[in-house]
C-alpha cells in the first residue's frame, strides 16, 4: 500500500525550479496566522469545458481546506481580469491588487488523446514574480490527482513544506456489532474496503513503508492482534495470547503495541522483519496506547500507576518513567507530532472529551476541541494538522483541523460511523 501504487497513472513535468532562498510568505507553525489571499480565475481550456470548470472549483476547495488562504470569490473578477492570458507580461497585477488578492493562480487545461494536461502558473501580484509553474499529465479519469498534486505545490512554495491534499487515510467504519478498515482520499474519493470479516476490526495502523497493516480483530472471537503483508496479501504475524491487544505506532518495521491481561500489562516492540519481540514495559496495572517519538528515543504511553489514566513518557535508553499531565483525572490517546515538539492526546474538561496538544515536556497544554465527545487524535505527516474522531448523536464523524484548532472541518466518506483515522504513509 506504498503511495506510488495510489498514483502510479500520475506523471508530474516540471518545467520551473524554485530558487533555493524561496520567499516563505505563511508561518503555519505559530498559534495563529495571517491567511494569504489568493485568487484562481477561470483555467483556460482546450478540452471538456465541464472538466475545466471541476478543476477550478476542486482548487479552490483544497486551498480554502488547508486553512492558510482566503480564497476570492468569482464575483470579484470582471470581464478584463478573466479575459487577461496566463503569462506575466498578459497580467495587470495592479488590478489583482486593488481587489486584495496577494497571490493569483492561472492555468491552463488540454486534452490529448486520452490524457488531461494542465499547466499551472502562480504569481505575486506585488511585483509580478513567478512563484510556481508546473505541467501535469494523467488519465483524464485521474484529474482529481492532477488538482490535489498542484494544491499542495502551491502549499509547498508558499510555506516550504508540501501540503495534504494529495493524501490518503485509513480509518474504521461501521456499526455497534460490525466495524471493517477502510482507505480513501482524504477528500472522500476512491474509498476501498480492506477488510471483510463481518466482525469488529479496529485500530488500524500502516508501517512507514507502506508494506505492512496493523489492526485488532474479534473476528476469532477475541481481540487478538494481527499484521498483514500488503504486498504478498499474506497474514505475517498474528498475538493470539489472552487479554487485549493494540498496535499503535510503528518505528520502521517495528510495530509498538500493548498486551494487557489480568492485572498485568506489557508493551512490546516487534521487528516483523526480524520476528523480534521485545519487553519494553511489563508491569501491574494499565500500560496503554504506546507511541514511538519520532528519533524512536522515548514512547509516550497512557498508565493509571497514580490512579486514573495519565499520560506518562518513557525514555527508553535510560528506562525512566516521567508523568507529563497533571490536570483533570482523564487523559489518554496521546501521539507525538512528526516533528518531535508536540504531543497531542485527549482530556476530560467538564464531561465531555477534548482533544489537546502539549510540549513533550508536559508544559504548555491547549485545548483544542469544544463541547462534544473528542477522539483519537493523529498529526499529518508534515505536523501541521490533527485528524480526530467526533462523536455527537451516536454517531462518530472525522474532523481535520490545524495544529492550532483553527479550520475545523468534518470529512465524510462512508454512510456509515467513521472513526480512528490516521494518514496513510
């Protein structure tokens, strides 16, 4: 399940090279931002007018999803700015500019023999400089690549870090009494069903590599924990011992999970390559959801050695044990950020359930999320948002936001409750 095998009829010509001092016009790291304006006229066309126009509002919907941009409205643009071609000298940017728009968007759409072309020109309109130009070639059925493709290069020029609309999810979907594993684009295209047991399947999670699937099934009656070879389709590991199972985070091709039964509670780390097995943690008591920080240096892992679920971190080579959140009697799901400077878990604020971010020292806990029943919280992989499940009149959606709990928006792809999303590697 690499991401090439996603986008194997994707083909991507650049033509343009950014300068390697590229200007970074957004700060998405800090606690709050100025969003960019940016305006996408009309693509100018040679094929399907209705494809055209698709593109455009896809466009514009990635970028006003990403949360760093005001995206301009159509009505804005009169008859001479729509009219104008996509080259720098054919451009009245002072006109741009009077409207407010900081960064204008043109392109440019083909049709050729079964392929869709397109080519992307994005400027400033401060002074004209050309940020981006990019050709794209796919299968005309594939378009939607090509669209989510030159969102997150746009993104990318903008901020020096590539953006997540190209990417896709694995999550759970279901009912009470059956829940299955599902991918799909992370705008709710091309959803597959992985898995068909009729049963309850949950916490799915992909080695970095894309080559192996970690999940917990009931499908043998009892929650044993089983990891799939993606690419030869096989069973290649499964814990069938008593008690609960969970696999939460892989390092490599070493997978952490938890085995609790009875009083007692182990966290292992197996290399499935090597069918090592090892104790990290094996103690009385609830020792829970463990993740890899991202050097693979520390785990940080969920106990209730001081009564209820706390979150503690654990430093693997000196075998300390460190409690991190002190507020409230529930706290629990945590998971490092990609980039090593946060972690993000759930707490109890005044009954309902939130999801919160705090340094990995413990200091500096947000809340992120108000007023309803908060979930499962995973980082994207460039660090800059959170994925999470919501629950609200029985039914559990998946939400996206930025790091700082700003542009909140619910992703939808089956009919079914959606819930323990995490981004496919």
């Amino acid at each position: 399940m690499k991401c090439k095998h996603f986008i194997a009829l994707f083909v991507c010509l650049f033509f343009f090279v950014m300068p390697c001092e590229a200007k970074i016009y957004l700060d998405v790291y800090g606690k709050s931002f100025k969003k960019v304006t940016i305006a996408i006229p009309d693509f100018k066309s040679q094929s399907d007018e209705k494809t055209n126009v698709d593109m455009n509002e896809l466009l514009n919907k990635d970028l006003d999803a990403s949360g760093f941009f005001v995206v301009a409205p159509h009505t804005l643009f009169d008859r001479e700015l729509t009219d104008e071609g996509i080259e720098k000298n054919e451009i009245k940017f002072g006109n741009w500019r009077s409207l407010g728009v900081e960064i204008l968007c043109k392109g440019k759409v083909q049709g050729k023999n079964g392929d869709i072309i397109f080519e992307g020109f994005v400027y400033d309109t401060l002074d004209g400089t050309l940020l981006l130009a990019k050709r794209y070639t796919t299968k005309y059925v594939e378009w939607r690549k090509i669209v989510h493709r030159f969102a997150d290069d746009i993104i990318y020029a903008l901020t020096g870090e590539k953006g997540i609309m190209s990417s896709r999810i694995i999550f759970v979907s279901g009912g009470r009494y059956t829940k299955e594993i599902y991918t799909a684009d992370i705008d709710g295209y091309n959803v597959k069903k992985i898995t068909n047991y009729r049963s309850i399947t949950i916490l799915p999670s992909i080695s970095p590599n894309g080559k192996y699937l970690a999940y917990t099934s009931y499908r043998e009656g009892k929650p044993n924990l089983f990891i799939i070879d993606l690419e030869k389709n096989i069973e290649s590991y499964t814990e069938r011992g008593e008690g609960m199972k969970f696999g939460t985070s892989w390092r490599g091709n070493t997978l952490l999970y938890s085995h609790t039964a009875g009083k007692y509670s182990t966290i292992y780390a197996l290399d499935i390559e090597k069918r090592n097995k090892k104790v990290l943690i094996s103690r009385e008591g609830i020792f829970a959801s463990p993740c890899f920080s991202p050097d693979g240096a520390r785990i940080v892992l969920v106990s209730d050695m001081h009564g209820g679920p706390q979150i503690f971190i654990n430093d693997l080579s000196a075998g300390t044990i460190k409690r991190l959140t002190y507020s409230g009697n529930y706290n629990a799901s945590p998971t490092f950020s990609p980039k090593g400077d946060l972690i993000a878990f759930v707490c109890s604020v005044e009954g309902a359930f939130e999801i919160c971010t705090m340094n990995v020292d413990g200091s500096n806990q947000r809340v992120l999320t108000s007023g309803s029943m908060n979930d499962s919280p995973q980082f994207s992989p460039c660090g800059r948002y959170i994925i999470y499940t919501s629950q609200k009149g029985g039914k559990h959606t998946i939400n996206l936001m930025l790091i700082n709990g700003e542009n909140k928006r619910t992703l939808k792809f089956t009919e079914g409750s959606e819930e323990q999303p995490k981004f496919i590697p």
